[in-house]
C-alpha cells in the first residue's frame, strides 16, 4: 500500500515533486488524471471537465470567499445552477479521489485531497509551502515567467485555492495539521523534498506492518 497526497501553495513546486514522487514509488500520479475521470462519472466532456476544473478552482474564489453579497449566490427559485454544476464537479472529484484511494496506490496531488482521505490510515499526507519571496523566484524557475507574471499568478492561485478549501471543507489549507509531513520546499531542493517523502512513505507502511 503507497498512498501519498500533495498540497502545495504556488511555486512550492507540487507540479514537480508530485510525479518525481510516484515515479520513485511505482504508483499513479493523480492529477491531471481527476477532471477526465469526473468528466466520465458526470457525463461530460473531458473539455467541459477541465473548465469546470478551472471555474472550481479560480473562477469562483470571489463568490465562495464571501467577498460578495450573498445574494448573488441564489437565482430565483434556489440556487444558481452554476453553483449546482460545480458542487456537483466537487463532489464527483472527492468520489474519483477515494476511489484512487481505494486501490492503495496513487500519489495525488491537490483537491484537498488530504481532507478528502484525513480518516485514511494508509494515507501520507504532504504539505509543500515556504515564504511568498521565495515561492515567486521559484515559480519563475518552474515555469520560465518572469515576476510580474508569477506574483500575479500567485496572487490567484493561493487565493483561489484557499477559498476552494474553505467553502467545501470548512478548513485553512494550510494548517499544519492537516499534514503528517510539511516541507519548505523553497528552501529545501525538490529533489531532497522527493526523497524525504519517498522515506516517509516507507516508514509509514513499515510501521502498519
């Protein structure tokens, strides 16, 4: 049984240390891998999928940080059928990730995965952060952006992020205790952040046996 999940802020590098991780592992990576399966189990396309995995994730952290009235998250007679569609992505997307779970081999990186799988024994959960400075400069290195575009991005991505949690969760992404593991990825090397979490991973199911 290997089962790690992944959450990391902007520029923590998840992007990278996430497949590194499965790769050393023998198992799945899960990422990209969760709108084509939400797009199956919701019987849409893997395009409308990946939109909608966009809209979850960014395009409605205004509305689900409670930034704007209340009343423009109802319509008339109940509630705007864009927050139905995309609870519903939500809620498919939690579906595909205990499923993953249920294999007993995946690393799985984002969609607060963590929570999703918190009663999971199995399951590593990993936290990637490290201060704002330092996660600009190595998303630049990541990405080959320059600053203004990576404080931009990071600005959205965090927010976004953080309010995803929060609306569907009730919790801080980034609370320490959410995480069995939690690494300052821009201070540490992310190959040295793979293989810490390569051992963890070990040690955890060495001590299960």
């Amino acid at each position: 049984m290997t089962l790690v999940t992944i959450s990391a802020s902007y520029g923590a590098g998840g992007s990278a240390v996430g497949p590194a991780v499965a790769q050393r592992l023998g198992v799945p990576f899960a990422d990209r891998a969760i709108p084509a399966a939400v797009a199956d189990r919701l019987g849409i396309s893997h395009e409308e999928a990946h939109r909608r995995d966009e809209d979850v994730e960014r395009g409605l952290d205004r509305i689900l940080s409670n930034m704007v009235p209340m009343a423009e998250l109802y319509g008339v007679g109940g509630v705007d059928p864009a927050l139905l569609r995309l609870t519903a992505h939500h809620e498919s997307a939690g579906d595909v990730i205990r499923e993953l779970a249920a294999t007993g081999r995946a690393v799985i990186l984002g969609r607060a995965a963590a929570v999703v799988l918190a009663d999971d024994p199995r399951a590593l959960h990993v936290r990637l952060d490290g201060p704002e400075a330092r996660r600009i400069v190595q998303a630049m290195q990541i990405e080959g952006v320059d600053r203004e575009t990576a404080e931009r991005r990071q600005r959205k991505v965090d927010r976004a992020r953080e309010a995803y949690v929060r609306r569907y969760y009730d919790c801080n992404a980034a609370d320490p205790r959410l995480y069995d593991l939690v690494l300052d990825s821009t201070r540490l090397p992310l190959e040295a952040c793979v293989e810490l979490i390569v051992t963890a991973s070990a040690a955890l199911q060495a001590a299960a046996e």
